[in-house]
C-alpha cells in the first residue's frame, strides 16, 4: 500500500467536463488510501450573473443537491471529506460566495482558480492572454481575488504560462507579485497535477509542461511560500494518481510540499 495522500481539488460530472459522481471519487480514493479529499466542482452563479463561463458550472438549485451527496459520503467514508467549490473572482459575487456559498449552502471551502481577467468589457481566459495590457489585468485581477480572503488555497497560479512557453523578465515580474501576495496572506498555492496531463510544448530549455512550471515554483520555494499538491480530478481513476504525480514532480525540483492544515473552516 501507498502512503496516505490527501487532494482537495476534486470535480464531478456537474462541470460539463469531467466524468463520475461523488461516491465514484469517494469509492476511488477508498481503495487508494485517501488522507482526505475535498470536492470542489465549479461554483454555482446567481441567475442574473455575467458568467462568463456558462458552459462548466451547476445550476444554483443543483448545489443543494451536490451538497447533499457529500454530506451522504461523509458519513459512509473512513477518511474526511470536505464539501467546496471552485470559483473565478469578480468582485459582484462576493457576497454571493460569502452569503449563499459559505452561507446558505454551508460549503466548508471555496478554492481560488484563477481563469479569465475582465478586459475592455470582454472575459479573456488565461491561456489565450495575448498582450502584456491582458497580461496586467489579469494579475491584477488575481491579487483582487487572493486578498479577498475567501479562499482556502489559489489553484493552478502558474496557469497564465499557457499562454508564455518563455520565463521572460515580464513574466517573471508579474507571478512575483503573485507569490508575494500569497506569502502576505499565508495563502497556500497549488501544483496542480491536471495541468500535467495536458500537452507538453516544446521551449529554449526542451519539452515540458504549460503547467506545473519550474521556474515558478522554485522562485515560490526561494521565497518561502506554501506550497501544496493537489490532482484538479476530472475523472475517478485520477482522484489521488494526479496529485501523487504533482507530488513526484515537487521532489524531482528539490520542492518542499506541505500539508493543507486548519482546512475546515470555523
């Protein structure tokens, strides 16, 4: 048997783009030996939002419903299990995430993702940032969320290198500022072990992924900021697989990972 391992970046079939229920991660991470496991499926709007990513998130009324199951497996599981939801920020939602989403529905997290930048009256989704102006709101757009304080950890913070295959002196400027903010606010940051399953891309330093990023991350570890793993799971069979595999590549760049503590929220 593996060493327990914990993820707390989980998706179900909700989102429009991942496959299985929650008994089906639950069932999964059972037989893995899961430490704990956290859903986090993308978070319901209001019905008069601007969403601009319609296509991937519940239906408000279905939450009730999504939390129900996690509640169920809750009490089935030999591990703890943790109710939350993925969210992109705007600064219109916050009382929705604050008042509807920690509050009515009783979410014991919301997960930080940071996905798309209001720009000029449009949404630009971060792997198609295509000039430094984009690239700004985008970061400023970040930092807004994290200090919001209404997330437990910042997923994927490396996901902007989508859209930059170089570790440029702008780049490198702009996820400072990032990493800075999240060591301010002890805010953890996620090596998403998703990001590794999409294609790789061919740089001046060789093949490697559009994310996890080596250069981010060892500048995160120079600096001392918190850093987790997580498996971002679309699919059962990878619940705990992704986040192992975040966790191999960590070591494999002498990265320290630390465990999510306090995660429940009082």
């Amino acid at each position: 048997m593996e060493e327990v391992i914990s993820n707390f970046h989980t998706h179900t079939y909700r989102c429009g783009h991942a496959e299985g229920d929650i008994a089906d991660y639950v069932e999964q991470a059972e037989m893995e030996g899961c430490s704990a496991l956290g859903f986090s499926d993308h978070v319901p709007l209001p019905l008069d939002s601007i969403d601009n990513w319609q296509n991937i998130r519940m239906e408000s009324e279905e939450a009730f419903y999504y939390m129900a199951k996690i509640s169920d497996a809750k009490r089935k599981a030999h591990f703890p299990i943790f109710s939350g939801f993925e969210c992109e920020w705007s600064k219109r939602y916050e009382n929705w995430y604050r008042d509807f989403i920690l509050g009515e529905i009783n979410a014991d997290y919301l997960v930080f993702g940071p996905h798309w930048t209001e720009y000029e009256g449009e949404f630009i989704y971060a792997p198609e940032i295509s000039n430094l102006r984009q690239l700004h709101s985008y970061i400023d757009t970040t930092i807004d969320g994290m200090n919001s304080g209404l997330f437990k950890f910042i997923a994927h913070p490396d996901i902007i290198m989508c859209s930059y295959a170089e570790w440029d002196t702008e780049i490198s400027a702009c996820l400072n500022e990032i990493i800075d903010c999240a060591i301010s606010l002890d805010l953890p940051m996620e090596i998403n072990g998703q990001g590794m399953l999409r294609p790789t891309r061919k740089t001046s330093n060789g093949v490697r992924f559009q994310y996890p990023f080596k250069e981010f991350w060892l500048l995160a570890q120079e600096k001392g900021a918190k850093i987790i793993c997580n498996s971002d799971a679309h699919r059962p069979a990878h619940v705990l697989k992704q986040a192992r595999e975040a966790r191999k590549l960590a070591q494999s760049w002498g990265i320290e990972i630390q465990e999510l503590e306090g995660f429940k929220r009082t």
